[in-house]
C-alpha cells in the first residue's frame, strides 16, 4: 500500500468511525445502538489492519482479527440474546433527549480535540489523528453511561469507553505484545459474560433492569 | 546471639499460627500460643541483654525489590534496651494469660487472641529495631490493628466497640502525623533510610525542622497518650484483656517514646530552645492532670490507664530536660535526664503491668472493675492483694521500690535546671520539680484509695464475698514483676552505666558515667546530692526487723485475739457504711473543684413525707475539660460535614459515573491544553 493511499484510507476510517459514535449515541432503539457498536468495533478492525500493514507490525493482525470475531460477532450477539431474554423495550430511555445528547457529543469532540492538540504528545507519534478519536469515543462511552437508564446501556458503553482505549493503545504503541493484547481480549469477553449475569440478577432482585431502581442501596 | 532473636520472631509466628490447629479445644490452644510467646519471651530476653551487656550492635539487611530501600534491623544498645522491656513484660504477661484466659473458653476463640497477642508484640519488636521510615510505619501499623482487634477482643460489649473505635480513629490520626513528619524527612534526605535521616540532620532548615518537629510531637504523643491528646487511652486500655491492657500501658505507649527519643536526638539535629520547654509543658500538664483524673477514678482499670498518662508525663519531663540542656550544651546533665527518662520507662513498664495484671487477677476474683463493689479481697485474694500492694508502692515512688529510683532522678534532673545558664529554666524548673512532687502525693493518694478500698475493709458486694484467688500461673506472672520492683530499686546503681550505654548510642555523644555512681550510691552529676536504695533498703529491714524483735522482747509473745470492731454502742455494723472510694476522693475535689467542676444529683423518693422514704438516688461526675471543650465540638462538626457530604451521595449510578466524567474532563482541560 503506498504511503498517500494509506494517509487517505486512514483519514477516511477515521471519519467514519466518528460517525459510527455518533450512531450509537443517536440510535433511539437498543438493537440499533448495538448494530453501530458492531460497525464502530468494525471500523476499528480495519483500521488496526492497516496500520499494521503500513507499518509492518504484522503481529497486529491477529489482534485486527480477534476485534473483528469477538467485538463485530460475538458479543452484540449476545446483546441481542440479553434482550430476547429479558424481555425489555427496545426504546433507549435516557435522561436527556437525543437532541441535546448530539449537541453534547460534538461539544465533547471539540474538548478531545482540543486537549490533544499538544505537540509534545502528537508529533512522535505517526498516525496522531487517531488520538483525539480515541479520546473521543471514551468520552462518547462515559456520556452513555451517564445519561441512559437501563443498565444495558451503560454495559453498552462501557464497551465503548474499552474501544476508544484500545484505539489509542494501537496507534501510540503500534501494538502491545501479543500475550497482552489477548489478555485484553479476554478480558472484554469475560466482562460482558459477566455484565450480562448481572444485568440478569439485577432483574431478579429489582424486577427491572432500570438503574434507578438501585438507589435503595444506599446506606 | 543473634540467633536468639531469630527464634524469638520464629516463636511468635509459631505461637500466633499454631494456636489455630487447636480452635476447638481452648485449653490446647491456650497453652500451646501463650506457652510458645513465653519460651519467644524469653529468647528475646537473652537476646537483649546480651546486646546490652556486651555491646556489640547486631544489624541484618534484606534489599528486597521494593523502591523503598533495604529492610533494615539494628539491635544497638538503644534499641535492644526497648527489646528487653518488651521482652520482660511480654514473658510475665504471657504467662499470666496462661491462667487468665481460662475463663474466656468455651465462649471466645482462644487461637484468634493468641494470632494477635503474637503478632502485637512481633509488631513492637520491629518496631523498635527497624531502620527505615517505610517499614517503620508498616510495623507501627501492624501493631495499631493488631491492639485494636486486642482491645475489641470483647466485642459483645457496646462500650467496648465504641471504645475500640475511637482508638482506631485517635491512633490513625497518629499515624498521619507521624507519616507526615517522616515524608517531610524523605523529601529533605531523599531516601527512608534512618541513616540517611541522620545524615542529612545538619542540613535541614530551621523552619522544616519545626515543622517536622511539631508533627512528630503530636503523631507519637498520640501513641504515648499525653494531654490533650489522651482521650483513647482511658477508655481503650481497660476494655482489653487484662495482660493485654499490661502490655498496651506497659510497652506499646512506651513505643512512641522510642519515636520521639530518635526523632528528636538523630533526625533533627541541633534543636531550638523552645523544643524543650514545649516539651515539658506537655509533660507537666499530662503528670497533673492525669494523676488527678485517675484519683477520681472509681474504674480500676481506668485508674491505671489515667496514671499511665501521668507516668508518661513523668518520663516526657526527663526527655524535656535533656532537650533543655541539650540545647544549653551541656552533654552530661542532659546524658542524665535522658537516663532518668529511660529509667522511668523500665520502672513504669515493671509496675503498670504488675498493677494491670493484680486488676486482671481482681476481674477474674470478682468479675468486677468497680472499686466501690470491691472491699475485703485481701482476706480472699492474699498473693493479689500482696502483689498489687507492692505495684501500688511502686507506682507512688515509695523506697526502695524502683518507682522511688526514677522519679529521684527525675527530680534530681529538674532540679539541676537551676544550674543552667539559661535564666528561664533556673526559674521553672524548681517549679516544676515542686509540681512533680504534688504529682506524687497525690499518686500516693490514689493508690493508697485504689488498695484500701479494693482489698482492705469488708466486701461491699456479693461478688466481692465471693472472690477466688488466682491461679498458679497468674501468681507467677505478677510474681515475676513484684519481684523486679525490688531487683530494679536495690541495682540501680549496676543498671545505670547500662542505661548510659542506652543514652550514649542515642545522642552519640560520651556521657561519663564515672561521676554518676559510686559503689553502690547513686550520683547527681553536680554532686550535689547522692542516694544509695540498697543502704535505704537495709535501714528500713533493720528498722523493721528491728521492731518487730524489740517488741518481742519487750512484751513476750502475744496471742492475737481478734473481736468485732467498736461500733459506737450501735450494733450491726454493714459493709455499707464503711469509707467509699467516692467519699475518700471527696476532699480532692473539693480542693481541685476549679478543675473537676464536680455536678451531683440527688434523687429523693418519698411517700408524702420526708420520713417515709423509699428510695434515694445519687449520682456525682466530674467534668473532663478536654472532652468537652476540644472534642465534642470537633465531633460534633466532622458528623455535620459528614451529613453535609452524604448530599452527594445520592445512590444513582449515572450520577456517580457522571462525577468520575467531569473530573476527567476537567483535568484533561486544566491540564492537556494547547501549549
């Protein structure tokens, strides 16, 4: 791949992961918002595929193809096995309107912008465009986690605060070692496993899985 | 030698583990964790003494991988005089627990209370030999939780939770204090190492010294209970079980003496004036007030542990001195106060654990701590009353019991302020030296009310009637102690060039000890007074011995005859009317009423008339100043800024999620702007 066609590929992947964030934000149904999580995990995919092509780390692959198999497959459909089982709506409650959620969003790609914008960390570093997404798609996943009420939501962005993390650990450290890499992935797959027991027994003990109802633990 | 002290740490371990293979049967487990600290106790015993009497240092380093510098543990003079006190205490302790915890078994886990009295005196055994801030402050530590899982060792009680409480709160503020001063240190030194401390001492500018100084002062003055800082002592010490109060009282307190001692004579350097007068403001303040809470005492545990604080007091008047003439530089008279300070902590550890263990005996007898249920014990408790009297005669500094020997030096210390060059101090100290003996007195008094009410008289309850002895091995443990009151008294003149030993590797400064005693007197170093307790102690045993023969002679041998007591032509004398500890105490309140601000109540129940009375209720208090006017106001506000904070917590996880999120957003804009 020559080096003006991989600028423009990255440039490209880079827009359009952006825009898959903001799908998942703005996605009024549940099964819609895991659909994006699909794309954005995809995206992120193929964008590690070509980092390690363009930069010859040929080990990335394997961790390219584990976020393809585990992050684009597997685990939205276990999401979509959670919501079958439960039972629950297909709305997105959240506690401000999708409107004002966008309006946030975009405030909030200006301020990792703006935060990164810092020679010091960017120029060593070859594909810094990423870094601002990165930080972007963490900010996205905690805006998810604090304005929506079901607890699937915030496993949902819990998800992607992990994505926009391991994008920024790819393109600072053009991969970690193997053994860390599938670590992580692991890590993720145990997590939602067990996110989704919870999510679960949550049910059981509130008979909904509405994160409000868990106030009465306070002490 | 050295070997000595690896067993005692290898025994204790032992001794806190093995405990556990029998949980079952508390007898077993009793014996084998309690029996393997005394043979630890006594190892540790050889150990320090060896050490003390040879001289030659032991030091051991372990590098680790830690980024705080190498484990370092140093046996010098110094430290392996705390060694033995420990030691000593912890073998008569361990072996009154023998008998004392029988009465625990079968309703509490006997193994659980071995694992931590084990681990307590491990803890403190580190504690004074380790040479390194970071694992100092781990061991100072480790031996804060294991006392106060001691000290609620009886959690069944709400008094005894509260108090535990409270002790882990004070100790912590402690331990804050005392991580602060040694931060401040690290920062200035650039390592943990205790000799990098000593290194960089020169260095250190006067304004960090103070600082460092100050948090020193209140984070071991935490530990060592002095005023205002007091308030765990009295209500923690008497809720452990009786030889673990000895030991808390006895050695743990002792430790924060270690703390300052080395804080103030290797870490800071030269000191300013001011240190030691602010020290021996503290200390008077703590000797007075502590000995005249204790006095209005009716709690004989709680008795103890307020004259622990005025114990404390005596031992921080030594130190206070030898900072004056340190600063004064006068390296003899200070090498002295520093010798009378360690000496009032040997002699304190001895007695206040062999009073501590008499009232574990009189719990055990009676099943009671309230002076005023007691009465008549001698008669049924002969060894304890026996034993306890001489801990009493020890603690009012009666010769020749050892008490006499430190609070003499002591004033012989206070005393040689009026030789100083500084004009202050030749007008304070004989002041305080007059304070002091007020301080005695009304020790004396205390204690004389403590034992009189306690054990003499007729038994004012049931259960006083009803006391049993102690058994043998609770006999041997107060034994062990009674008996070192007197060995302690008629050698000091052999133990104090050993103390000088102690004294000298602290300030590194040659103290001559030819000047401070002469066969078998005792020397002030200005010459001016000298005092020998083994030619006291043959003139009273001749004057006694004496009597006694003389009146044999004299009127031949006598049959006792014992009648009933003259009771004014009015028969039916009661237990109730005799002297109470309340109305022996009276007069003191009276006279210090300024201070005690006594309130009573008296409750009157009658029939329509004054004659036909039912029922009478009186209760008196006294009012701690301290409690009331520093504590409860702080209390009262950290619970107000606790209600004030609980607003925050809400218990919606999106709001707690959202608190993370803007914190983030906000230090990643103050900063990660663009430069």
């Amino acid at each position: 791949m020559s080096p003006e066609l991989a600028a423009s590929a990255i440039h490209f992947l880079g827009m359009m992961l952006l825009i898959a964030s903001f799908w998942i934000l703005t996605s009024s149904q549940i099964g819609m918002s895991i659909r994006a999580y699909a794309a954005h995990s995809f995206l992120l995919a193929l964008i590690t595929a070509v980092i390690a092509v363009t930069n010859h780390v040929e080990h990335l692959l394997v961790p390219a193809l584990l976020t393809l198999v585990l992050k684009t497959i597997v685990i939205p459909n276990v999401f979509f096995r959670i919501i079958r089982r439960l039972g629950i709506r297909k709305e997105v409650e959240s506690y401000i309107n999708i409107p004002f959620s966008l309006l946030l969003a975009v405030l909030l790609v200006f301020v990792s912008f703006y935060v990164t914008g810092d020679d010091k960390i960017l120029k060593p570093v070859a594909f810094s465009e990423f870094i601002p997404l990165a930080i972007s798609t963490v900010f996205f996943g905690m805006l998810m986690m604090t304005t929506r009420k079901k607890a699937i939501n915030q496993v949902l962005g819990l998800l992607l605060i992990e994505n926009g993390l391991f994008l920024m650990a790819i393109t600072m450290t053009f991969g970690m070692p193997l053994l860390v890499e599938m670590g992580i992935f692991f890590d993720v797959l145990v997590a939602v496993m067990i996110m989704g027991i919870f999510v679960f027994k949550i049910r059981d003990a509130f008979e909904s899985i509405d994160a409000d109802d868990m106030t009465v633990l306070k002490g | 030698m050295a070997l000595f002290f690896y067993a005692q740490i290898l025994l204790h371990i032992l001794g806190g583990i093995a405990g556990f293979l029998f949980e079952q049967h508390g007898e077993k487990a009793n014996r084998l964790t309690h029996g393997l600290a005394v043979l630890a106790s006594a190892a540790g015993i050889l150990f320090s003494l060896g050490i003390l009497l040879i001289g030659k240092p032991w030091a051991l380093e372990w590098q680790g991988s830690f980024p705080v510098g190498a484990l370092r543990f140093v046996a010098n003079p110094f430290s392996a005089f705390f060694l033995l006190i420990i030691s000593f205490l912890s073998l008569a302790a361990s072996i009154f627990a023998i008998g004392y915890t029988r009465e625990f078994q079968g309703k509490k886990n006997i193994a659980l209370l071995g694992f931590f009295y084990n681990f307590f005196i491990l803890a403190m055994l580190f504690v004074v030999t380790v040479q390194n801030a970071f694992y100092f402050l781990f061991f100072w530590e480790l031996m804060s939780l294991t006392s106060y899982f001691l000290v609620i060792f009886e959690h069944e009680r709400p008094e005894t939770r509260s108090a535990g409480t409270l002790y882990l709160i004070m100790t912590h503020v402690g331990t804050a204090f005392i991580t602060a001063a040694f931060l401040l240190l690290f920062i200035h030194a650039g390592s943990f190492s205790f000799d990098a401390f000593r290194e960089a001492a020169s260095t250190l500018s006067p304004v960090l010294k103070n600082v460092i100084f100050l948090a020193a002062l209140i984070g071991f003055g935490t530990k060592a209970g002095v005023i205002p800082l007091h308030i765990w002592l009295p209500r923690a010490h008497p809720q452990a079980p009786s030889h673990v109060s000895a030991l808390m009282s006895g050695v743990m307190i002792k430790t924060a003496v270690y703390g300052l001692l080395v804080f103030l004579f290797n870490f800071l350097g030269e000191t300013p004036g001011w240190w030691g007068h602010v020290m021996l403001a503290v200390a008077i303040l703590s000797t007075l007030l502590g000995i005249l809470y204790a006095l209005m005492e009716n709690d004989l545990k709680r008795l103890l542990a307020f004259s622990s604080i005025e114990n404390m007091g005596i031992i921080l008047l030594g130190v206070g001195m030898a900072l004056v003439f340190r600063t004064l530089h006068q390296p003899l008279y200070a090498g002295f106060a520093l010798i009378a300070a360690l000496y009032h902590v040997i002699n304190h550890a001895i007695f206040k654990g062999l009073l501590f263990l008499g009232a574990g005996s009189v719990l055990s007898g009676t099943h009671t701590r309230n002076i005023e249920g007691l009465g008549g014990l001698i008669r049924r408790m002969p060894w304890t009353a026996s034993f306890f009297l001489v801990g009493a005669m020890a603690i009012a500094a009666l010769p020749p019991l050892n008490g006499f020997i430190s609070e003499w030096l002591t004033f012989i210390a206070l005393l040689l302020g009026c030789e100083s060059v500084s004009p202050a101090m030749r007008f304070f100290s004989p002041l305080l030296a007059a304070l002091l003996g007020l301080a005695g007195a009304l020790a004396a008094t205390c204690f004389v009310k403590a034992f009189g009410i306690s054990f003499l008289g007729k038994p004012r309850s049931e259960r006083a009637a009803h006391a049993h002895e102690a058994g043998g091995f609770m006999k041997v443990g107060m034994g062990i102690l009674a008996a070192s009151c007197f060995g302690l008294a008629l050698t000091a003149p052999w133990i104090l060039p050993m103390l000088g030993e102690a004294a000298k590797t602290l300030s590194a400064t040659d103290i001559s000890m030819t000047g401070l005693t002469q066969k078998v007197f005792l020397m002030s170093p200005s010459g001016s007074s000298q005092f020998s307790p083994l030619l006291i102690a043959m003139i009273l045993s001749v004057f006694l011995l004496g009597t006694v023969i003389l009146l044999r002679l004299t009127f031949g041998k006598q049959h006792v005859r014992i009648g009933p007591s003259w009771d004014c032509g009015m028969p039916g004398l009661e237990p109730r009317m005799q002297y109470t500890a309340t109305g022996y105490s009276k007069p003191l309140r009276r006279i210090f009423s300024f201070l005690y601000q006594p309130t009573r109540r008296v409750e009157l129940e009658d029939e329509g008339h004054a004659m036909l009375r039912t029922a009478q209720r009186f209760e008196s208090k006294i009012t701690h100043h301290v409690d009331e006017w520093v504590y409860q106001p702080l209390s009262e506000l950290v619970v107000d800024l606790s209600r004030k904070a609980k607003q925050i917590q809400t218990g919606h996880i999106q709001l707690y999620l959202s608190y993370i999120f803007i914190t983030l957003i906000l230090l990643l804009l103050f900063f990660g702007g663009r430069s």
